[in-house]
C-alpha cells in the first residue's frame, strides 16, 4: 500500500514539473527573455521594532510632483519620507515607553537611540525611487548562460 501512494505522489510531481516547464516555455516566448525589474511597493528599509511599533511604510502616492507618503502624509523627496517615518516610530515607541510605567523596561531614550539608527539606515538605502528606471536603482547584471539557465548577480 505504502509503495502506491509513492508511486502516486512521484506521478504527481512528475506531472507538475512538466506543467512548470511549458509555463516557463510559454512566459518566456511572451516576453523574449527580458529581464523585468521587481516592482517595489514600500521603500521603508529599517526593521527595528522596540515595544512593537515599527515603522510604518514608505509608499508611493503616484504624484509625480510628491511621490511618497507615509502615514498619509505626502513629500516631495525620499529623504523627508524617511525622516517621518523615523520621527513617527520613535512618537509611537515613546508613547509605549510612557504608557507603561517603565514596567516594560522600555525607556524614552531608547527609543531616541532607535530613531537615530533609523535614520542612519535610511540614510544608506541604495533604493530611494519607485521608479525602476532611476539611476540609483542597482540593476542585475548577467553573468553567464548555458542551454537551461541565465544566471544573474545582484549588484
């Protein structure tokens, strides 16, 4: 009984497999093998988290005139979004701070520590536009090739 269900679940893989093979066939006869750049949705880089507040999201508004928001609030560069979200996260960590009588061990200063490698992270991020075109998006590079694979690196 046990060999059935083997050979069953082999079938079904087996089967699998050659559906994702002509999927790959069919997607890239349509699209010419071009390498399509992953579209990014939040630009928010730091995952830092004290008491559970973390920062909210860097998102695009599709303004091109303030092309960020955070919180609802909209800016013209991504350098003042990043600012806000710091600034608000260390707000929400301060008021979590204070709201526990320092029963959860959390401090304000800590939280002002936060902010501070907040906006140092955000101060290195290498992708500072939604737009997939722009200079300052890295793109991947081809290595190298053979009759399966096209073999990419990240820079």
């Amino acid at each position: 009984m046990l060999r059935h269900v083997q050979y069953i679940a082999l079938f079904v893989l087996a089967v699998e497999a050659t559906a994702w093979s002509h999927a790959d066939i069919d997607l890239r006869h349509e699209f010419g093998n071009v390498l399509v750049p992953r579209q990014t949705t939040n630009l928010q880089t730091f995952t830092g988290a004290l008491g559970g507040a973390a920062a909210e999201p860097i998102t695009s508004t599709n303004d091109q005139n303030r092309p960020f928001e955070v919180a609802g609030d909209t800016f013209t560069d991504f350098k003042s979004a990043a600012s806000r979200t710091c600034d608000n996260q260390k707000n929400a960590c301060a008021k979590i701070a204070n709201s526990g009588g320092n029963s959860n061990g959390l401090q304000v200063s800590d939280c002002d520590k936060q902010r501070e490698t907040c906006l140092s992270t955000q101060d290195k991020a290498t992708v500072t536009s939604f737009d997939s075109s722009a200079s300052s998006q890295a793109q991947a590079q081809v290595v190298t090739s053979d009759d399966e694979f096209t073999y990419f690196c990240d820079p």
